[in-house]
C-alpha cells in the first residue's frame, strides 16, 4: 500500500467517525433533557444584550472630595482678575475643575481650581472676579465657600429607573422557550456528502484590522485650557483675543449640576515642543493660570 492510499483511507476512516458521532448526537435529541445546553439559555442571554445595547452612557461630574475638598472662608479682593471663574488655594497639588458654593445664600458655580503661590495675610482662598459675581460676593469681605473637587464618569441615561425600566422591557420582550420537536434525520450519506462540500470549499482568511494609534510624539493632552467662564459673552472675548494672538481658540458649552459653563481651549498641539509654546503665549497674554488638558 502506497503513502497516498495510506492517507487517503486514513481521511475517509476519520470522516466515517465523525458522521457518526453527528448521527449519535442527533438521535439524542429526542430524549428529554439528554441536550439541555440546546434548551432556553441563548434567548435570554440574547434578550440581556439587547437591553444592555438599549441603555445608552452618557458622561456626568460627581463630586470627588477624596480629591480635593475645602470649606472656608474666601476673598475677592475688588480687581478684576483674566481667566473666567476660579479660586486658589496653597493646599493644591494639580489644577483641578471644581464646584464653588456660597453656604450664605445658596450660589454655586463650576470653575477652576489653582495652587495660590504666594501666602498672603486673610483668608487662604482667593475668589476671582468672574467667581465671586457668581456668587454674590463682594470686594473684601470674606464669606465661607465650599470648593469640591469634580470627577467625569459614565452613567445610563436617566439614571437608574433607566436601567431598571430596560430591564423589565427586556423581560417583557423575552421570547418563550421553543419546543423540541421529534423529526426524521437525514441519511448518514447525505451528512457524509455535506462534509465532502465543506471540505471542499477554502477557508477564507481576513487580514486583522489595524488599531489606530496615537500619533508618536503626541502629547496626552494636547489643549490648552484659557479659562472657565460663567458668562458667554466674557468665553468669546477672550477666544477673540487669543486669536489675535495668533492661537487657535475653541469655546466649549458645557454644564454640570444645573449650571452652564463655557470653557475656553487653544490648541491641539501636535508635540510637546509646540504645547509649551502654547502654554509660554497664553501666559504672556495675561492667563498665568492657563494649564494642559486632554480636551
């Protein structure tokens, strides 16, 4: 017997074994409970993923006091300070978004947070002019203000009844087991030619598709952020004026516990070279306090 027939009895033996391990497993089918994994588990695990596709993440600041938390008093001293709405105080490590209240008459506002780097007698936290017209301050008299750190994270839109409501929506719509039927099988030849067809036919390959990668050399954030504004109008002067300077300004509208905001960026910078040139010219416009940020 030569090495072709050798292997060609070989292939037909292993065929003749697997069509009769299907022909086994098929006749099974007629027994109660001899295939249960073929009985109502894929419909509601279909059902699970349907109502996991139907509750759509959005994005939402939740105050994180393990971060930075502060409740003391604080001092507008009457100038008129550039960069929107922000505090400062010497306990901070990292600039930081945060939200300021007013414990005397309820204000609050979202705005930034900086290390204050000069010790000065009063109050340790110093209140811009765009902040303290938030809320209600007045030049030099200090009032206790509550500043919390503030964190993004994802949620279900509408919280947790919009969970909950999928979720019975996806209970409501999960389909009844199907019945198990007894039928004829077919012939062991005509599975044994089926077998024939598919091994006939090549097995297609696809390339695996490229990830996108960050650019080498990109910086992980990119922008510049000028300022947080309360008010429109103060966001879109000062985009103005940054454009005059010859940066590319952004005003993103944002809002966070009821209150809009617009924030003011410059940028992206395509390298760590051109982000500090970035940051060096807005500073020299006046924003000392101008800082980096991924968007």
């Amino acid at each position: 017997m030569t090495y072709r027939e050798r292997g060609l009895r070989s292939r037909s033996a292993g065929r003749a074994a697997l069509v009769a391990g299907i022909a086994l497993a098929l006749a099974g089918c007629g027994d109660e409970g001899a295939l249960g994994f073929l009985g109502g588990e894929r419909p509601e695990a279909s059902a699970d993923a349907e109502v996991s596709r139907s509750v759509r993440l959005v994005e939402r600041d939740v105050e994180a006091p393990e971060v930075f938390q502060v409740a003391e008093a604080g001092l507008w001293d009457g100038r008129p300070s550039l960069g929107g709405v922000w505090v400062a105080h010497p306990e901070v490590a990292e600039p930081e978004r945060v939200i300021i209240r007013n414990t005397a008459n309820g204000k609050f506002v979202i705005g930034a947070l900086f290390r204050r780097e000069r010790e000065m007698t009063g109050p340790r936290l110093q209140v811009s002019s765009d902040a303290a017209e938030a809320l209600g301050l007045l030049a030099g008299q200090p009032q206790r203000l509550e500043v919390t750190a503030l964190r993004r994270e994802e949620v279900a839109e509408g919280g947790e009844e919009a969970a909950e409501a999928g979720a019975e929506a996806g209970e409501a719509a999960l389909p009844a087991a199907a019945e198990i039927t007894e039928s004829s099988l077919e012939p062991v030849d005509a599975a044994a030619a089926a077998l024939d067809e598919a091994a006939s036919e090549p097995v297609q390959t696809s390339a695996p598709a490229s990830q996108p990668e960050r650019r080498a050399g990109a910086p992980e954030r990119p922008y510049v952020q000028i300022g947080i504004f309360s008010v429109e109008e103060n966001a879109s002067n000062t985009a103005t004026a940054m454009r005059q300077a010859g940066m590319v300004p952004t005003v993103k509208k944002q809002s966070s516990q009821g209150k809009t905001f617009w924030r003011v960026l410059v940028g992206p910078a395509p390298n760590q070279r051109d982000l500090s040139a970035l940051l060096d010219k807005a500073r020299e416009q006046g924003f000392a306090d101008a800082y980096a940020v991924r968007d």
